[in-house]
C-alpha cells in the first residue's frame, strides 16, 4: 500500500491530474458530490500518508471568506448581467431537492470549495449553476 502510494507521488506530481484521476475512478462507483470528495480524500492520502474522514476533507476544503466572498460576488454579477432572471417555482424546488441529498450541503450553503453561496439565492437565480453539475 505505502508502495504505490509512493509510486503515484511520482507518477503524478501535478494535483489537478491526480485529482481527475481519482474522480474518474471515484465516479463509476459514487454520485457525483461523493465523488468528488473521495477524489480529495485520495489526493491528500497520496499525496501526505494521512487517512480523513469524509467530513474532515468537506470542511478543510471548503471557502475561507475571502473566496467566499469572491464567489458570491462573481454569482450577483452573473445575476445582474443576464437581467436578474429567477427559475420557476418548479426548477427552484427540484434544485434545492437536489442539493438536500448533497455532502456539500451544509445549512444553508453550499460548501463546495468553488462555491460557498447561500442555496436559497443560488438555486432561485436562472444564471447560476451546481458547481458539480448536479443542476
Ligand atoms: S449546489 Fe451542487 S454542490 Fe452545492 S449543495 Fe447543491 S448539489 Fe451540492
């Protein structure tokens, strides 16, 4: 086991390639969202020795305030540029059912590390998206 984790340190130096790696094989047995997060789990076990949990790696990854605050602010100007367009009550209610069955749900927010935006807004705002594609 030490021995290929070993074996991909080195034949996998850059950690987007790895991550890929990992999510591809994670995605023939895990939804997305578990995928996606398993993928993480796999990097930073290669990458350190160190085994986390599921909701260890969630909230290690998840946005500081700064990116937070980035994202939400890139979300209102998408918003405002396409003319403030809301979904239907129907597209609304199937994204949030969606994002209830998500590991990165947390509250209110979604806790992926390229979002952090409050559910409530994201799914009602026509312009916006899951940012795993669920929706
Ligand atoms: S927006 Fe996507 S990643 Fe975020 S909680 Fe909803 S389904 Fe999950």
């Amino acid at each position: 086991m030490e021995e290929h984790r070993v074996l991909m340190n080195i034949a996998y130096p850059d950690d987007k390639e790895l991550f890929e790696i990992q999510k591809t094989a994670a995605l023939e047995h895990f939804p997305p969202d578990e995928a996606e997060v398993r993928a993480k789990m796999a990097v930073d076990y290669i990458r350190t020795g160190e085994r986390k949990t599921q909701e260890e790696t969630i909230q290690e990854n998840k946005p500081g305030i700064v990116k937070l605050a980035s994202n939400f602010m890139k979300a209102v100007s998408r918003h405002v540029k396409s003319g403030a367009k809301q979904v239907d009550k129907e597209t609304y209610e199937k994204r949030m059912s969606i994002c209830d069955t998500c590991v990165f749900r947390q509250g209110n927010r979604c806790s992926h590390a390229s979002c952090g935006c409050f559910l409530a807004k994201k799914a009602s705002w026509k312009s916006e998206s899951c940012p795993i594609g669920r929706w």
